[in-house]
C-alpha cells in the first residue's frame, strides 16, 4: 500500500513550560527524529512536519533527514489548521494517509506497522482506522484518500476529529493492548509518570533545559 505520513509538530507547548515537546530526548535522541525514522521504517512514501512555534529549533534536529517540511503561519489557530496544511501536502496517489502526533514518545516502526495492516485489510465502506486501547481511543490515525479529499474540500475549521464525528459508519477502530498508543505528554508532570511507568527518562535539551 503507498501510504504518506503528517507528523504535526506545530503547537507552542505551553502545558509545557512553552518548549517544544518534540525536541525532549529519549536515550539521547529528539522525538521528532525518532517519528521520522519510525514512519520511514514502516514504508512512508513521503514524511511531511508540519512546523509553526519553535520551527527553527525543531527544523534543526531534522536538517539531515528526507523529509518534506511545512510551515504553519498561524499555528495559534489550533491543531485543525496544521493537519490541513499537512493533508493539503499529501501526494496525490496515496492511498493512506497517517496521522501523527510529535508527543507519543514510545511510538516506534512496529506499532505504525500495526496500524497500516489493519488499515490495508478494512472492510470497502471503511474511510478511517485508529487505535482502540482498553476503551481509549489513540493515535495515530489512518485515513483514505477519499477521506482527506473530503476534509479539504470543507472550511477551515474542520479535520480529522470532524469528519470522524460526520461519519462514524465509515470509521473502524482497531482494537488493542498496546499502550504506546495512549502514552503522550500534555504537561510537565507526564515526564515523570513516564519515568515511572517505563523506567525511562525523557530530558529537555540543553537550550531547552529548565533553570
């Protein structure tokens, strides 16, 4: 299946202490760059981030990899507004396109794997697949072509969450155990939970670093 990813990675983090979540480092490395490498390993014909708040820190960390980078002008207008620059940037003739969130530090190539084999394998009327964890819905999400086509031809305020709710018979959870799904990062103290529940640890870089 030719599937493209949209890695968004434009929001100001101010549950965050305002840094960008996407640059903390886990053993050694920027999320974003682990995001890339995953969706690259998994067979993403095209990676698009999608940058707005810190777009020159974050562009940095990325300055070496094949990906496509977009700009979000206005990211204050919320998430909706960077997944539709990133839809828009999509190449025509992808069949899937993968939604991705910059904040869910266990994602790896194995769990994106997942995600498109269920997708490939849904039923014909089926426009959207997600991961399903124990009741709680997650993320990534997976979309058709017909899908993305029919949130662009809409106004600007509506995206992925708004056509899921305008066509629930079309969408198809995937059901799993899978905690990656689920684990994300909106405020300072998820950095510990992390800690706790993995034995991990996730750290600021140092221009990022708390004083």
């Amino acid at each position: 299946m030719n599937w493209a990813a949209v890695l968004l990675a434009a929001g100001a983090g101010s549950r965050m202490g305002h840094r960008p979540k996407s640059l903390l480092l886990l053993d050694g490395e920027p999320l974003i760059r682990r995001h890339v490498h995953s969706l690259q390993q998994a067979g993403a014909s095209q990676v698009t981030v999608v940058l707005g708040h810190y777009a020159s820190d974050i562009a940095a960390a990325l300055t070496d990899l094949d990906i496509h980078v977009v700009h979000n002008p206005r990211p204050d207008d919320g998430l909706v507004s960077s997944q539709r620059l990133g839809l828009q940037a999509v190449p025509h003739g992808s069949e899937g396109v993968l939604m991705m969130l910059a904040d869910q530090p266990l994602l790896d190539a194995t769990d994106v794997t997942a995600l498109c084999t269920q997708f490939a394998a849904r039923p014909v009327a089926t426009h959207m697949v997600f991961p399903m964890v124990d009741g709680v819905p997650g993320n990534p999400v997976m979309l058709s072509a017909e899908a993305r086509d029919a949130i662009l031809a809409q106004g600007p305020a509506f995206g992925c969450q708004e056509w899921r709710q305008a066509h629930r018979p079309q969408v198809q959870p995937f059901a799993t155990d899978n905690s990656h799904y689920t684990t994300d990062l909106d405020h300072l103290a998820d950095l510990d939970l992390f800690t706790q529940r993995t034995g991990r640890t996730l750290s600021w870089p140092p221009a990022w670093a708390p004083e």
